[in-house]
C-alpha cells in the first residue's frame, strides 16, 4: 500500500466515517435481506460445472491465511473504499469465485504444520513431516546422501508439467528459496538449506539455489520471481542494491550467470525498473530476485531503495510470458509475508499482504479465461489471529471495541478497553499478568502489535481448517471438508495428468 492510500485509509478508519451513511437498521430491512437472499441464490442456480480439461493452473498460496485473516481484511479494506457502509459487507476478490472447500492441513508428524510439508501436500498430493521439502515422511530430516533423497522424492505438479510441455513458473514475496516455493521445484530433507553456506559439510544434496536455476525437466522454470537474491550470489559479490552487503553463497557460483547462460533468451532482474523493461515478447525464462532476503511487505514497498513490483505486477508479468505456450502452462504465487507479519504479531501488514493477494488474484481473473484456466486459492495452514468482542457494525477493525448504542470503549473486568483483533500467542504479550491500558494508543498505527494471551518471541500457525475457493475446469470438485493433498488430485486431473508420474 502506498503512504497516500494507507492516509485514506486510517481517515476513513476513524468512528467519524459512518457519520453520513445510514445506519444498517434503515437500509438493511428483512426486504433487503430476503432480496439479497434471492439475487444470491439466483446466481447459484446459473452455475454449471466446467468439465473441460484446463490449458492452465494458477494457484495462489496466501501463506498462513487462516479463516480469520479474510475476514478481516475484508473488512479493512470495505473500510477504505468510500462508498463502503461497514465493510463487513465487502468480498475480496476471490471470495466471489464460485467454488469453496475446507482444507485439513496436519502433516505426517505434527497436528499444527509449517509450510514445508503443506506446500509439499498441495503440489505433490503427499502429505510429509515438518520441514521436508517434497520428500515423503519416511527420509530421516536432515538426510546427508543424495542417493537416498533420490527415494523418497515425490512428484511435483511443475514437474509433470514441464515433462508435458508446459510452461511452469513460481512468484512469491518471500525469498524464491523459501519452503513454500522450494516445495514446487526442489527436493530437500531440511527447508533451511537454501544455499550452499547453509549445507553440512559432508553432503552430496544441492542445497535449493542451486535446484532451481539446474531444474532440469522440460525446458526448465519460464518464471521465477520474488526474494532471496543473497542464496544466489557469492559472498565476494557485492550485492546491486545494498551497499556493503554481499551474497551468501561459500561455493564462488554466481547463480544469476548460471541461470543467463542456461537458456538462449533468458532475462535477470532486481529491481523495479529491471522488472518493468522486460520485453515479454523475447523472454523465455526471467529470473526476478528483488531482495537479499524476503521482498518487502505492501506496506512497506514503496519506501524500497531499488523498488520492488506488487504481487499483482508480478502475476501478471509471469501469466504474459508463460501464455505464450499454445500447451498452457501451472503458474504458483505465493503471498508469502502474510505469514510472517502473524508470526511478529502485526496484523496490519497481515491484513495488506491479503488485500494485495486479493489483487493479485483479481488480476488474474482479468488477464485469463475460466473456461480454460484453474484457478486456485487457498492457504497452507492457519494463524492464531482472531475477531473477538461485540463490535458494532462499522468498527473499525483495527481499533478498540465499541459496542453497539454505548458510548466509551467496551472494557474488561479491570476497565481497561480491548482491541477486537488478538493472537492468542505471540509477541505482543504486554505486561506481567496485567493488562496495559490502550484507551490512548494508536491501535490501527501500521505499527501497533495486536495483544496476545500467551507471551511468545513468535506468534505459531494455528491448526484448524483453511479455506480452498476455486474457479474454472474441474473446479466443483473441490466442495466438502478434505484432506490438503487432494488439492494436487484436483489440479492433476483438471490438466490430464496422472497423480504423481
Ligand atoms: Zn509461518
């Protein structure tokens, strides 16, 4: 979000907003009600099922975006759009694609997952432990022998589809060598080997980097976009942006120079104006590493030195190159930060890396058609953000608590007033025991961090359900409360593809 658009925002965030819009009594009548019901349930009865088979698949991570989290960046952003009355009213972009399911995401050894082994199980059909990288559950973490990982190495949908002539391409915010990523491209028994500085010294395993610019099926990658430019560079290079900062490759290889001579028309980026000068119609393969480690958050973006694209501009870059395979092409974004912003107990960002998935998506929507196009979003696994108290309709949902007719805060057996976001772990844990009183703090400052009942250094993913909403070929099979691994069961048959060959 940019500064002028996030001043927009906090205005329209103050109580003052809904002084000249009706209140919901008046305008929401049981006619309003039972006439919204008949429009809604019109358009179901138009929907028919795509039984075609998909050209391509775009599936969408927001990592870490739990239940909790789209609800509430929609409410944020229905905050900021003018004409909005409360903003719980609002949809996100991909809350009105036509198709929804409940994703169960445990993994093989763990009730609460990381992103390792839930990527591993969208995109492998596999479900596995913690911290393994499209490996199945029976490698030991941390496996030493490249022999062995070769055996327990599952089939990714990238794979299959650069074996079937497709074109392929991953974008995210995070680093491109992040769990959630690698899981499209690399094998690997330990997420954290991202580059070769951070491999035991005794292993034959190439560490991620290095998987993804020698992937070598098909005719390779056509897109990789996102951070984590320092795991492709030595540590004797300087870095293009930051000065004085190099990379962090030990083994002397230049990843960039590797991925240049790999393919006759290929294209290496770093900046904005880099990204933007990327002439689509001669770029077969572009490699786009805008940070030493993650991108920045939307928030944060503009104020970027060397400048970064939206996750939307990246979207819509890959789909531009990848579309001009006739055979169609699987195209993975990651909102990869939402999950961190949770984790440092900020809800801000959180809630504008959602609403910047959310155009992302909407950008997609624009740029393809659902008659041969897949598209899929969902999360990897859940956050223990939560909405909570008895607001009145157009609170702001950054804000304190105000209930609906009383005047003053809603307080809590001490009088202190409460925010309606929290985490039930994490670092915004104040106080020994007691509360801190927040009547005077900015609470919807991007900055503030959300109370959290139990003190942690970093708020933890959460367990329950996250949500699948899909659109296009094969789409009404995703319906019901499902394993995660059926979603790869999904995208395989919608592109022909037999499950994990
Ligand atoms: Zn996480």
């Amino acid at each position: 979000m940019n500064p002028s658009k996030w001043l927009l925002l906090t205005t329209l965030l103050l109580p003052s907003i809904n002084a000249d819009s009706k209140p919901a009594a008046e305008t929401e009548s049981a006619r309003f009600w039972l006439q919204n019901g008949q429009q809604m349930l019109g358009q179901s009865e138009q929907l028919t099922a795509n039984h075609r088979r998909a050209r391509n698949v775009i599936l969408f991570i927001g990592d870490g975006m739990g239940i909790s989290t789209i609800t509430a960046a929609r409410i944020l952003e229905g905050q900021s759009l003018i004409d909005n009355r409360g903003g719980e009213e609002h949809a996100l972009s991909f809350e009105l694609l036509p198709y929804l399911a409940l994703s169960k995401t445990y993994s093989v050894n763990q009730q609460t997952p990381d992103s390792a082994p839930t990527m591993t199980a969208i995109i492998s059909g596999v479900k596995t432990n913690d911290g393994l990288i499209s490996v199945d559950s029976s490698i030991r973490r941390q496996e030493k022998s490249a022999a062995v990982l070769r055996q327990h190495q599952l089939k990714t949908l990238i794979e299959q589809a650069e074996q079937q002539g497709l074109s392929s391409g991953v974008v995210s915010t995070a680093r491109i060598t992040h769990a959630t990523p690698a899981a499209c491209y690399a094998h690997s028994p330990e997420r954290d080997w991202e580059s070769d500085a951070q491999l035991p010294a005794d292993t034959d395993i190439k560490d991620i980097a290095r998987q993804l610019v020698e992937f070598d099926l098909g005719n390779g990658l056509e897109v990789a976009l996102g951070g984590g430019r320092s795991m492709f560079l030595p540590n004797t290079t300087p870095d293009p942006e930051d000065q004085g900062k190099f990379g962090n490759r030990k083994d002397g290889v230049d990843l960039t120079e590797t991925w240049l001579n790999n393919y006759p028309h290929a294209a290496y980026v770093y900046n904005q104006s880099g990204f933007d000068a990327v002439d689509v119609r001669n770029t077969e393969h572009l490699l786009g590493l805008f940070e030493r480690s993650h991108m920045k958050y939307e928030h944060d973006r503009s104020n970027d030195s060397g400048g970064e694209p939206s996750l939307a501009e990246m979207t819509a870059k890959a789909i531009a190159i990848l579309s001009k395979n006739r055979k169609g092409y699987v195209l993975v974004v990651e909102a990869g930060r939402i999950d961190q912003a949770h984790h440092a107990g900020n809800a801000f960002r959180a809630l504008t890396d959602t609403i910047a998935l959310s155009d992302a998506v909407r950008r997609a929507r624009q740029l393809t058609s659902s008659q041969h196009t897949l598209l899929i979003v969902t999360a990897d696994h859940s956050h223990t953000f939560t909405i909570a108290g008895y607001p009145e309709r157009g609170n702001p949902i950054l804000g304190l608590v105000k209930e609906t007719g009383k005047t003053g805060f809603a307080t809590d057996k001490n009088g202190l007033p409460y925010t309606t976001l929290g985490y039930a772990n994490g670092p915004g844990h104040r106080g020994n025991g007691a509360r801190q009183d927040l009547s005077l703090t900015h609470t919807v400052h991007p900055d503030f961090l959300q109370e959290a009942a139990i003190p942690l250094d970093s708020e933890t993913h959460a367990a329950e359900d996250v949500a699948i909403f899909a659109d296009g070929p094969q789409a009404h099979l995703l319906h019901g409360v499902q394993e995660q691994s059926y979603i790869y069961q999904v995208m395989a048959k919608a592109l022909g593809f037999k499950a994990g060959q």
